[in-house]
C-alpha cells in the first residue's frame, strides 16, 4: 500500500498519517490522555515548508509530563527492527525498521504509549 513512499510525495504523507491515527487510536485506550502528548515532536520540514520525505523520523512524540520522546525512523537497508535508547537524548526511544516491518513498528508504538 506505502510501496514508493520515498519516492511519491502523497504515499509519504498517507504512511505518515497512518502513524499518528495510529498513535490516536492507541492514546484514547490509555487513561494518559492527548493532552500530555506532543506530536509530532520533531519538525521535518525545511524552511519553505516542504517535507523531508526520508522517513527519518517518519514518526516523533513527547510525554511532556515525563520527558519521554519516542522516535520512530524507517530505513529500508534495516531489515530487522531495531530500538535503541539515544545517549545523547537518555529519554528518548528510537525505532528503525523498514516498510516490511510496518505492523512491528507499530507494536513498538503502542508499547511505547502503554508505558506512559
């Protein structure tokens, strides 16, 4: 469905807003709220206010209350799902994977939000 999302502008942006109705959907099962989230968190736009497109990050979120950022980056040479907390960030959860490891992602993602 998202094949050549690098590629055409429109697919980038539908697997992008796939991601944060995602993320709504798993935020309304959790008593945390909206509220509490930013999101995006990162902006990934340049200064004309055109995309980046690169899928890094093609999803980003903060808990403003705790700090805890999640960032998710697809990467089509990563051919399995890979998560690491940055050193620099301490807070921060990032999740790299590939278009084929879509619903994977997105099970990180809701982990990510059940911890809140």
């Amino acid at each position: 469905m998202f094949n050549e999302y690098l590629n055409d502008k429109d697919r980038y942006l539908e697997l992008e807003r796939s991601f944060y109705d995602h993320f709504r959907l798993k935020v309304q099962e959790n008593p945390v709220g909206t509220e509490v989230f930013k999101a995006p968190y990162y902006n990934t736009f340049f200064s004309n206010g055109s995309p980046f497109m690169d899928g890094n990050p093609i999803f980003s979120v903060k808990n403003q209350l705790n700090g805890q950022i999640l960032r998710v980056v697809l990467d089509e040479d990563a051919h399995e799902l890979c998560s690491y907390r940055d050193k620099e960030a301490g807070c921060e959860l990032v999740v790299i994977g590939n278009l084929a490891l879509l619903e994977e992602i997105k099970e990180k993602v809701s982990a990510w939000i059940c911890a809140q």
